[in-house]
C-alpha cells in the first residue's frame, strides 16, 4: 500500500533517499503523493517521469498538467517544461510562440535551460524573430551559469561566423569545455578539432565518450559524418556550416 504524505514527511532523510533511489514504480509513487499534496517540486519530478513513461506509464496530457501545477509556483524548470511541451506538442498542439513566453519566463528566474531554448528559438526563428544576436546573448548568459549545451553554442557561433568574427580557436577552446562538461554534440566538436590538429588517439576518447550519452539521431549523424571523413577524405575547414551533425 502506497505511503501517505505523512508517512512520507515523517521519514528520515536517509531512509527517504533510499526510497527516492528505488525501483521507478516505487519513486513514481512516491512524488505521486507528494505532488497531490501540493510539493511544487514533486510536481515538477511527476511530471516529467508521466513524460518519460519511467515507472508509470506515459502521459504526456498529464505531464503537461503537474508541470502547469508546479509552475504556478514559480517553479523555474517547471515553467521551461511548459514550455517544452508547447514547443514539441507533447500533450497540447505545437505553439513554439507560446513555448518562447514560457522559456522568457525560465529564463527571467535565471534558469540556464529556459535561457538555452529561448536562445535555440531565436536561432532558428521559430515562435520569435530570428535574431542571432540576441541568441548569442542568451547562450552566453547561460553558459555562464556552467550550461554545457550553451558552450558548444557558443563555439558553433565561432567557428560559423555568426554576430563574431571567424575564430577557430575560440570555436576549438568552446567546444572542450562543452566537451569536459559533459555535452555530447561538445564533445563530437571537440574531436573534430582533434581530429584536424592530427590528434586522433585523443579525439577516439571524446568520441566514445560522446556515444555514451548521445541520441541515436545524433549517432547516425556522427557516423555518417566520420564515415564521409575517411572516404573521401575532407579538406581541412570544410567541416564548418551545414557540414557537421546538428
């Protein structure tokens, strides 16, 4: 029988955590209960495993209604979550307009995510104005908050020429520590530098370590990328642009 939100306040921290590392069927209970009690956080949690479909099964017309929940709190990723599912149709339609407002809202709280996709919308011109000025800014702006993503961005803007000058060794010094934080795209960027400074035994490092965690849209990229690599081989700058996985 599922604990009460008593039971579950009661607990000591310890045995508590231990439950919160459990089976996803025990852990979807337990933030169950705790978000019905009104826990904006567990709200949030809730919601993004009825997203995920991890020990519960998927939902994403409720994930989208906890988020909406915690969000009324001010709850910064809940409010970026929002905004995700605006963006991606999970359980309402696609909005990408309605999705920015949300990601302005995260990003006002100073949250590196909702900075991050307010920056990518900006980019492409999707919901908002393309502007890659202001893109630039928000990337910035999160990446100085320690976001990964954001670096490797940040070094696409280098290396491509956007609002900066050219400068393959910002591009370079961006994507390694995008890389070393932990970003996959960072780290495919990050041995491609390699790679063209002659430094393959290193570059086949972040390689692996970038298949660790990359999606497998972005693996057959990577693949297809290095296998065009070998045969034939790529001039040396041909790599930057439209050339290279997204």
């Amino acid at each position: 029988m599922p604990l009460s939100f008593d039971e579950i306040r009661a607990l000591p921290a310890g045995q508590l955590a231990e439950k919160l590392a459990g089976s996803p069927e025990e852990v979807a209970a337990i933030l169950q209960v705790a978000a019905e009690a009104g826990v904006a956080e567990a709200q949030a949690l809730y919601g993004q495993i009825l997203l995920d479909g991890r020990g519960i099964a998927a939902d994403p017309a409720m994930a989208l209604r906890w988020f909406s929940e915690a969000a009324k709190t001010g709850h910064a990723m809940a409010i970026n979550m929002v905004g995700r599912c605006c963006e991606h149709g999970w359980g309402t339609r696609i909005d990408k307009g309605l999705a920015a407002q949300w990601y302005r809202a995260a990003a006002d709280r100073g949250l590196d995510w909702g900075l991050y996709n307010l920056a990518t919308l900006h980019c492409l011109g999707e919901g908002v104005p393309l502007d890659r000025a202001a893109a630039l800014d928000l990337y910035r702006r999160a990446a100085a908050l320690g976001h990964a993503k954001s670096v490797n961005m940040i070094g696409g803007f280098y290396e491509d020429g956007w609002v900066v000058e050219r400068d393959m060794a910002a591009a370079a010094d961006c994507y390694r520590r995008a890389a070393e934080g932990g970003d996959f795209r960072g780290q495919f960027n990050h041995a491609r530098m390699l790679l063209d400074a002659q430094e393959a035994e290193e570059a086949a490092i972040w390689l692996a370590r970038m298949r660790e965690t990359a999606t497998p849209a972005f693996l057959a990229k990577a693949d297809a990328w290095l296998s065009a690599r070998r045969s034939p081989p790529i001039p040396h700058g041909s790599t930057s642009g439209t050339g290279r996985p997204a």
